[in-house]
C-alpha cells in the first residue's frame, strides 16, 4: 500500500498538486511505519525530494 501511495504522491507532484502530494506521503509514511522496506523508504525520500 505504501508504494502505491508513493506513485499517487508522485504524480500529485507533478502536476502541482503539492498538499495531495504531502497528503499521500503522509500516508505513505503510515503505511511504512508497520512494515518497513528499503524499497518503500527509498521511494518516499524520492518523492519529498519533489516536494
């Protein structure tokens, strides 16, 4: 669930849609928290890196 969340933050990005964006991340970050992977972090920092 965290990765998909992290594609949405994504394209919320970059269209310019940044509080959705903070939004999904936020959640994405949730979802991280109960099962962490290196794959899922590595795509968070990408996208507040976005943001």
């Amino acid at each position: 669930m965290a990765l998909y969340l992290s594609w949405l933050a994504e394209s919320h990005a970059r269209v310019g849609a940044l509080d959705a964006a903070r939004d999904a991340v936020a959640r994405a970050q949730h979802y991280a928290a109960t099962m962490p992977s290196a794959r899922t972090e590595a795509r968070i920092q990408a996208v507040q890196r976005l943001l």
